[in-house]
C-alpha cells in the first residue's frame, strides 16, 4: 500500500555528513518531512573485494549518522540495490515531492542521475542536484573564449580571483533536523555481511586540519617521513567534510595547501570536459608509445620488491594502509611509466583498487600526468631518479626504514633495472612513438 503522506528524499552519496550538507539543507526546507537515503550501489559494489575499506567507512559512516537521527526519531533509509529498480520501488511506495541530492560530475553517476531524473519526471517529480563537492564546477571557471581550461596555473589564477567570501558560505543543515521524515517502523540497516562485504583491517584516518599544521605545510609536504599532511583527501572523497570548510581555513593559513585543493577541481573540469581521458591518453599521440608491459615486473612494483626503496616503500605503504604519500606517489608512478615502460592505466587501476581517496578524476589526472600523456603534464623526458628522490626527501630513511626494515640488508633484492639505461630506453621509445604519431 501506497504511503499517503507526502514526503522529500534526501539522497545521500558523496556526502557522508549532516553538516552544512548543500542538498540536505534544501531538502530539510523544501516543506515537506524528508527522509535521507543511502544507496548501496550493486553496480558499484561487485567490483570490488569483498574486505574493501572504503565500504567499512562507509558504512561506518552511516552507523554515526544513523545514531544521531535515532535519537531524533528518525532513521536512515539503507538500501542495497541497482539505482534505477530502488528508485522505481521508492517511487511507487511514496508520495513523492521532490528529491535532492549534491551532484557528482564521474561519466558512470552522470549517466546514472540522467535515468534517474528521466524516470522521476515521468511522475513529476523533481529531481534536483546541487554543487557541494567543489567550489567551482563544470562551467563556473572558463577561458576567455568560453573554453576549458588545460593548464592548471593560469586556471588556479582565475579560480582565485573570481572567488569570493560567499563561495566558502555554509548551508547549516544540521540546524534543521528536525525535519526529518518519522517512520512507522523503523528501516532495517544492512549490515556487512547482508551486502556481501567483511570489515577491512585497514582504517581510515581522521583528517587533521589544525592550523599549526596547515600553516607548516609547505615546508613539509614533501617529507614522506614528517607527520606535515592533512589527510584530508578521503573525508573529502566521502564527503565527511565540507570542501567549504576546508577552503574556509586553508584559504586563511596557507596558499600552497589551497593551491592542492584547486588542483583537485582543476582535474575534476578536466573529466567533465573530456570524458574520454577515462580509457585514452589526453594527448592522443600518447597511445601510440609501444608499452613493455612485464607482468613479473608489474608484480613487483606492485609488491614493493623492486629494489628501489623509495619505490618499495610507497607501494608497501599503500598496500598495508591504502594511502600514500603524494611525493612518493610521483615517484612510484614515474617509476612504472618510465623506468619499466608499464602502461600508466595499469598503475591507475592497481591504486584505483586500493586508494582509500580514490577519486576517478584525481586518480587519472595524476597518473596521466606521470606518464607525460595528460594535461600540463611532466615533459616526457623527465625521468624522476628515485635514488635521488630518497637523498633529497627521506635523507635520514626514516620513511624508508618503516616499510622497507630489510633495506640495506642482504635480504633486500637488487634494482630490477638500472637506473640510467632505463631513463635512456624510456626516453627514445617516447620520442620515437611521438616522433613517428601522425596527427
């Protein structure tokens, strides 16, 4: 039977907060009680191992929202399913009056929200997305010309002087919670095993955005071994922070950590502009290179045992705790691309399945940018000298000495390439794949 009462749908997605949450705060004011949603996306979730941390935070993540609705006489609504059948089921269920959500700007949730959206006003029910993950999105910063922009600087100049106070200004949802939706009996909350998931060991750590530590920032945001960073990049993956918040403080304690939070929606206009650069190289003449490809020597990158221990020790970190620190990160995808000629999508998909911060537009855009292939990228001939990258940032090797105890032991392998003849062959086969492309 049909539920009579009219109600709104908050839909929960990357915005795993009940603070100044943009869609929340329109949804708690639209007029009508409103019952927040989850999603648990089966197109999403059979893709990945079934010990998945970012599935235990989330879910984690519920539990604390879902505690403190509890207490103001709602629940969350969980549900596990493919999108378009919940919607079609909630739809019929409910009288609906509208819906709200943040939007996300990924090809797959862009694809997904259009069915939606379709299928919702056939019922004349609106559905509505908000901007919430990013200061500036899709179109908000352009060219001159009307065009996107593909270079980061002269797109974080113009992102800077067209922001202003009220960029950063919060939506206080979390001041209207009594508004939410009270259900006749309350809605079972799935628990991991129903989702066909187990807890992970690996936990995702709290940010840390003190002002201390930001204001420091960049005088250690290179030393893979200081306790210098945020880890801010997963709580704003997920949503558990507001991106104005964290604009809010770091605009005031420190531009070069600002700047860090520019690139991330500089690479987030660059996927919305150019969807293709998901399976193609944003310079197309770099998929002409003629890739190696050794799976022996994929596997011990992605081991950590190559012999390099700035290598080795990034790809151990990765793997023990699915974080990494971001210059390690340019030097192990350096590493792939150019000393061992591996194809830089292979690298992206190994940290797609294992960044706790993974961020399809980030992900790419980094990687891309390793290879030489994307935009703004390094020139293809630099070649990153890990050894040198050691001397430089962990000079004491109290990084290297975490994840790699047995380096400097027999025990510890020996490189599997040599350093120079590697950066020679990555360079010619480059300019020679670049040299013969006929665009």
């Amino acid at each position: 039977m049909k539920n009579t009462s009219r109600i709104s749908i908050h839909w929960f997605r990357r915005d795993l907060r009940l603070e100044d949450n943009h869609a929340l705060f329109q949804a708690l004011n639209s007029g009508e009680s409103v019952i927040p949603l989850f999603i648990f996306d089966e197109d999403i979730l059979q893709e990945l191992p079934k010990n998945d941390a970012r599935v235990s935070f989330i879910h984690d993540q519920l539990h604390a929202i879902q505690e403190r609705i509890q207490k103001l006489g709602s629940s969350l609504l969980v549900i596990h399913g493919h999108p378009v059948e919940v919607w079609k089921k909630l739809s019929a269920e409910y009288e609906i009056s509208s819906v709200h959500c943040n939007a996300d700007y990924e090809p797959y949730a862009m694809k997904r929200d259009e069915e939606i959206k379709a299928l919702l006003a056939k019922k004349n029910i609106p559905f509505f997305a908000y901007k919430d993950q990013v200061i500036f999105e899709k179109n908000d910063v352009l060219k001159a010309d009307g065009t996107p922009y593909t270079v980061y600087t002269p797109y974080s100049k113009k992102w800077l002087a067209q922001c202003s106070p009220s960029d950063f200004k919060a939506f206080p949802s979390e001041e209207h919670l009594d508004k939410f939706h009270t259900f006749e009996k309350t809605p079972d909350f799935p628990s991991l095993k129903v989702l066909g998931f187990e807890r992970s060991s690996i936990i995702v750590p709290d940010f840390r955005l003190e002002k201390s530590r930001i204001q420091r920032y960049a005088e250690t945001r290179n030393l893979p071994a200081a306790d210098g960073t945020s880890l801010l990049s997963t709580h704003l993956r997920f949503g558990t922070i507001s991106v104005r918040s964290a604009f809010r403080r770091s605009m005031e304690w420190n531009e070069t950590f600002a700047k860090e939070l520019i690139w991330r929606e500089f690479l987030m206009q660059i996927l919305f502009h150019f969807p293709q650069v998901v399976h193609q190289s944003f310079r197309v003449k770099y998929d002409h290179i003629i890739w190696r490809n050794n799976e022996k020597e994929f596997a011990l990158w992605c081991e950590g045992k190559t012999g390099f221990p700035m290598v080795d020790a990034g790809m151990r970190e990765l793997n023990a705790t699915g974080l990494m620190h971001n210059r390690v990160r340019m030097v192990v995808a350096s590493f792939l691309c150019k000393h061992l000629l591996i194809d830089w999508r292979w690298g992206e998909a190994y940290f797609a399945n294992k960044l706790l911060d993974f961020e399809l537009s980030s992900n790419n855009g980094n990687w891309q940018w390793a290879a030489g292939s994307g935009c703004d990228a390094a020139p293809y001939f630099r070649v990153f000298n890990p050894s040198l990258q050691m001397e430089r940032f962990d000079k004491n090797l109290r990084y290297i000495k975490k994840w790699v105890p047995e380096y400097e032991t027999s025990s510890y392998p020996e490189p599997i390439v040599e350093h120079a003849l590697a950066r020679d062959r990555a360079i010619a086969t480059y300019k020679k794949a670049l040299d013969n492309f006929k665009g």
